[in-house]
C-alpha cells in the first residue's frame, strides 16, 4: 500500500478507535514487586492485519499525525490507569514532535483533568533526539509538565550521544538504558563495567534507573547486584491489553531476585559504602555496594533519612556505627563522615564513605570476652596464681598469691620471681627456667620456698607451664601456687 492510503487508513483508526494500547509491566528488582506499566499503542488494521509501531510510529510522526496519535494515547492511558490501584504508575511515549506542539502541556492537563488520574502517577517517557535539537526550549516545556506533577523519563538511554550533561540539566526522575546495552550485560565485562558507570552515574545525580529487554533471569540478577532500580521486558511480561477488570499483572509472577545471590559477572567496585546526603540529611546518593553489605537496593534508600540506614551517632569524623541488615542482623561499618561546606560555611551535603568491618568488631568482642573472662577467673581465683615472662618477671599476679606472700599486688609487680624466692632454691628455679627456654620441657612441678614480706619463710608446691602465642612464639611462663606445710628437700 502506497503510503499515502496508509496515512490516510491510520487517520482513520486514530478517529473511530481502531488503536487500543498494550501494557507492558515495570518491575521493582529489590522486591519483584511490579511498580508501573508501560502504555504501547497498537493497530490492527481490516486491511492491512497488524501494523509494527516500527512501521507506524515513523509514518505519523512524518505527517504530523503524531501529535493526534499521541494525545489519543495520553487520553485512553490515563482513563484505564485511573482504575488501577494508587501504587501503580503508567508512562507514555511522547514523540519530539508531540514536545514542540504548542498544545502539548494542556493536552498533559487535559487528560489527567478527564480521567481523574493522580499526576504522581503519570510518566511520560522522552528520547535524546526529542531534546537535543534545542535543549533550552524542552527543558522549558518539561518543567511545566513537572510543575503539574508528573514524571519524567529519559528512555533509550545508549543508543545515540547520550551524555549526562541531559540528565543534569533536564528535570528526570528516571533513566532507562537501552536493550542494546542490557542485551550482554551478564556475559560479557565490558558491557558490564559500561552499565555500572550508567547507573553510577544516574544514582549520583539522584535520578531512578530502569533496564529494558531483560530476556533472562541472568541479566535480571545481574542488575540486582549493580543496584538497577526497576526494570523491564519479557521476563516479567509482554505487552498485553488491559484486563477486563483488575490491573495488568507480570507473567506467572515475578521472578525471585535475591541481592545475596552473585552477580553472573563480578565486578570488583568499591568495597566501601558510599552514602550522600542533602543539609537535612536526606539520602540523596548511596552506592551499589549497599546491596551487598546491608542487603538494600539504593531504590530502599534514597529519599530517606540517614538515620533509617545507618543509625544515630554519625555526626562528623571518624565513625564506629552498628547498623541493621535487611535480614535482620546487624552489620559494623567503620569510616569517616564529613560534612561538605558552601562557600557561607552552612552544610551543604553530608559525605559518609563506610567499609564492612564486622568480622573486626566480632574478633576484637570475642577477644575482650575472654579477656573478662580470664580476669574474673585470674582475680577470683583461691589460690595463687602468677604470670612471669622468661627472664622472670613478674608480669601480673592475683589477690591470692599478694594475700599469700603479705603484700600487694603493685609491689609485686616491681619484682622478679628471684625477689620472692627463697636463696636455698634460686639455682633449681635457674636450672627450671633454662628447661623450659630451650623448648624440650614445657612444665614442672616443684616444691620451694618463698619469702615472706615479714622475713618468714613460705613452703609451696609450684605448677608451672610455659604459654605460646598462636603463632607458636613463647609468651609467658604461668604458676599456680599452693602452700603445703614443708618443702621436701633436693627439690
């Protein structure tokens, strides 16, 4: 058919209702949850049986039919979506030719006024070529349609020259990377590393980010480990007509996407957590990692008080924070949070850069439990107990053994065993000590002598056990001391 009949055939359809839309889901990867749909119009033709968008689209944006195409699409979305729960948000397409239209604010208007649809719950959806021909004049008309409300995204993102200098002049809420980029995202690391940086880059301006063509639960995963925010394509549905009654539903129920599950393509990344907010200290960036160390997309925590991530207790500084898990447990992270300044010295934005440091904390906890637990049953101890390093000094004593030779454990503490030692005895505790330091005898039993601080003379039967570190190095030499009524010669 030449296309001056298919011009006029799809006028027609435009007129009497020969189009209907399609809806395809949008899913929230931190939750599968879907959280939006997408309106695609269709057209099925007596003549010609089913006309491609492909084939279409192009013709009425080539003869202006676009912008009545378009508003007709606005029009039954917004009427259809009006139903659905409150949760779920619908975005239309708009075409460039749509943004220049005159019209185009009061047709956004006009069909939330007919249709009763929360403006909150609309997202129109724009490409590059819709803005970079005069950038000025779109980011003009997109504030006024965001002056009512509604959304905005950028979608294709990746497939012309797209640069962030759109997404930081223009008012986006969300990015939608391209399929030609998703399409290897989970078996090849460039494609990987490239989608990392794009998603990066979005979450640090602030913006939500959506992955479209995911055929696979691969690249699904894969895009939970990055942080994505939503995504879609035929894994979770393809486009369907609206139900009868109810809201339109993804396939057979999303699929489980666990953040604990490895990424098919591991990329290295920060080990820190990266955690950005504004002067009221509300989220406005946090990094990928979170998924990993605290089991939370950065969807779960941007917009939210520092306070709900991690805790009170991170004023400025060096930072020690107990913070909980998504599954319940709790996590150490340890770092520095800085406050950012303005040139008037007020607070800016609030910089915390974190690393995982529980394994630490739970080893340096264990290691101050046994350490109480060694002191209380050290102190506590009936008799007497003593620790001297090699050379013989006393490196601490118990109450018992300070009770046991009249003095204190201070004065102890500035004396070697040979001070306490009976003289009769100090050569076979030099003979004991030289066993021990050549490695070949590791304890003795002994019978000696001390001497007490009123001059008087001490018989104890003496456990002595030479102590090593962990890695195998000598430590200390520990004695348990008992008294017994006489000490028996040639010991």
């Amino acid at each position: 058919m030449d296309p001056g009949a298919m011009e006029a055939r799809l006028r027609e359809a435009i007129l009497t209702g020969g189009l209907c839309l399609h809806y395809q889901p949008v899913v929230d990867l931190s939750n599968g949850s879907m959280v939006g749909v997408e309106a695609l119009a269709r057209w099925q033709d007596a003549e010609l049986g089913a006309v491609p968008p492909d084939e279409f689209i192009p013709l009425a944006e080539s003869t202006g039919l676009i912008v009545e195409l378009g508003r007709w699409v606005l029009d039954r979305a917004c009427r259809q979506a009006a139903s659905w729960p409150d949760d779920l948000v619908v975005s239309v397409n708009v075409s460039p030719v749509q943004l220049r239209d005159p019209m185009f604010v009061d047709d956004v208007k006009i069909a939330l006024g007919d249709s009763g649809l929360g403006p909150e719950r609309l997202c129109l959806e724009v490409t590059e070529t819709a803005i970079v021909t005069d950038v000025a004049d779109a980011a003009a008309v997109l504030r006024r349609v965001c002056d009512l409300g509604v959304q905005f995204a950028l979608d294709d993102f990746g497939t012309g020259h797209s640069s962030l200098t759109l997404l930081r002049n223009l008012p986006l809420q969300t990015v939608k990377i391209d399929r030609s980029l998703i399409r290897r995202v989970a078996t090849e690391a460039q494609d990987a590393v490239l989608v990392q940086l794009v998603i990066d880059a979005a979450h640090t301006l602030g913006l939500r980010v959506c992955a479209e063509g995911i055929e696979d639960l691969d690249q699904a995963q894969q895009l939970v480990s990055m942080g994505c925010d939503t995504a879609q394509g035929w894994l979770f549905g393809r486009p369907v007509p609206a139900p009868a009654s109810g809201s339109p539903q993804t396939a057979g129920g999303s699929p489980l996407l666990a953040t604990s599950t490895p990424a098919p393509v591991a990329l290295s990344g920060s080990e820190d957590l990266v955690v950005v907010t504004d002067r009221d200290r509300r989220v406005t960036y946090v990094s990928a990692s979170c998924r990993r160390m605290l089991g939370r997309m950065p969807s779960e925590v941007v917009g939210r008080p520092l306070g709900e991530l991690l805790g009170d207790g991170h004023d400025e500084g060096p930072a020690t924070l107990r913070v909980a898990h998504k599954d319940g447990t709790s996590r150490w992270l340890r770092g520095i949070v800085q406050p950012m300044h303005d040139a008037s010295g007020d607070v800016r934005e609030i910089l915390c850069v974190l690393s995982d440091v529980t394994s630490t904390v739970d080893r340096e906890k264990a290691l101050a439990d046994s350490e109480e637990l060694f002191r209380s049953a050290f102190s506590g101890a009936p008799i007497g107990i003593a620790l001297s390093d090699y050379e013989g000094r006393l490196l601490r004593v118990n109450p018992a053994l300070a009770e046991l030779l009249g003095r204190s454990v201070s004065e102890l503490l500035r004396m070697n065993v040979a001070d306490i030692t009976h003289p009769d005895d100090l050569r076979n505790d030099a003979l004991n000590l030289a066993e021990v330091r050549t490695g070949l005898v590791n304890q003795h039993r002994v019978f000696k002598r001390y001497v007490h601080a009123d001059g008087g003379t001490l018989a104890v039967e003496v456990f002595a056990a030479s102590v090593h570190t962990a890695e195998g190095e000598p430590y200390c030499v520990v004695a348990h001391v008992l008294p017994v009524p006489y000490a028996p010669s040639g010991t």
